[in-house]
C-alpha cells in the first residue's frame, strides 16, 4: 500500500510539475509562494484586527501568531526530522526528469511547512468569525491550496506532503481558535 502511495505521489508530481507547464505559472509560482510576497497581507491584518475589534484584535493577533509558530515548529522541525523525505528536487530518481524553478534547499519534504502554516492561519482566522466562517474559510482555503499547489509546481514538494500539511494546519486552526475563543470569554473581550 505505501509502494502505490509513493507511485501514485511521484505520477500526481510529475503531472503538476511536467504537464501543467506554461510560461504563466513558471512567471508567477515562484513568487506566488515566497514568504515576502504576502507581507501586505499580513500587515494588513495586524492593522486592521486591532483598529476594528480593539482588545480583542489584539489577541486574534497574539493567537494568530502563536498558531503560525505551532504549525512552523511542529511542519519544520518535528515532523521533517522524524520522517527525513527527500524533497522532489534532490531525488537522484528524478534528476532530469523536472523543473526546478526555485532553489531546491538541503530540507526535508513532508510535510510541506507552507501548507501547514497558511492552511492554519486561514482556518484560525475564519474559525474566530462564526458569521464569516463558511466564505472566509472557502476563500481561505483556495488562497492557500494556490499556495501549496505552486510548491509541488515549482518542484520542492510532492503533492502527499502538501495533502497531509494543509490537514495539520486545518487541525492546528480549528484547535487555536477554540483556545482563542476560551481566552476571549474568560477575559470578558
């Protein structure tokens, strides 16, 4: 069963990567990606959440970065160290057979850190505004499956690490944001 996973990822890889190719995605996927490109974002957010909800922007914002450093450590540095997956870009299987469109790195593969991270912020964020979840959420989730979508684009992800990442960023959101909403009825906010 694993052996048909790891096929079916390689075949699913090589798919985005080889035969979704034009000179569209190759422009903008690199930089649709980059952790700079989205900085407006979220200066927007830390601007808007405390001039519109006042303590309670504040600590959206304190939960949303604490949901942000949970997702990075447990993607980057606890899950990546116990599995040790060779990213796409330095399988010797594959030399030849892909496009690497950015610089591959010397880290590990799954699970993808930007899925889990954007999956996490979009679902934590969606999750503290009940009346908006359901668009917020939709809208989110599609922001950053794109996201996630340009690393297997680019060649420095499979699509299982993506997969599995943006469930665990899923699973971090829903959780931080009940922890928020705990916080924000204990301080009357």
């Amino acid at each position: 069963m694993i052996a048909y996973l790891q096929e079916l990822d390689k075949f699913l890889f090589l798919f985005v990567n080889q035969d979704l190719a034009n000179p569209f995605f190759d422009f903008i996927f690199p930089w649709w990606r980059h952790r700079f490109f989205w900085i407006p974002l979220y200066v927007f957010v830390v601007y808007f959440l405390p001039k519109r909800y006042g303590k309670l922007g504040w600590l959206m914002i304190v939960t949303l970065l604490f949901t942000f450093a949970i997702s990075d450590v447990l993607s980057s540095q606890v899950i990546k160290s116990l599995v040790h997956r060779i990213r796409p870009c330095n399988e010797p299987m594959l030399v030849g057979l892909i496009r690497v469109l950015i610089p591959c790195g010397s880290g590990f593969s799954f699970t993808s850190s930007h899925a889990t991270n954007h999956f996490a912020f979009v679902t934590c964020l969606s999750f503290m505004f009940p009346q908006y979840r359901s668009k917020m959420f939709t809208i989110g989730c599609l922001w950053a499956f794109s996201i996630s979508f340009a690393q297997v684009y680019v060649g420095v992800h499979y699509p299982f690490d993506v997969f599995v990442g943006a469930l665990l960023g899923i699973l971090i959101g829903i959780l931080m944001a009940r922890l928020f909403k705990m916080v924000a009825n204990k301080c009357h906010l």
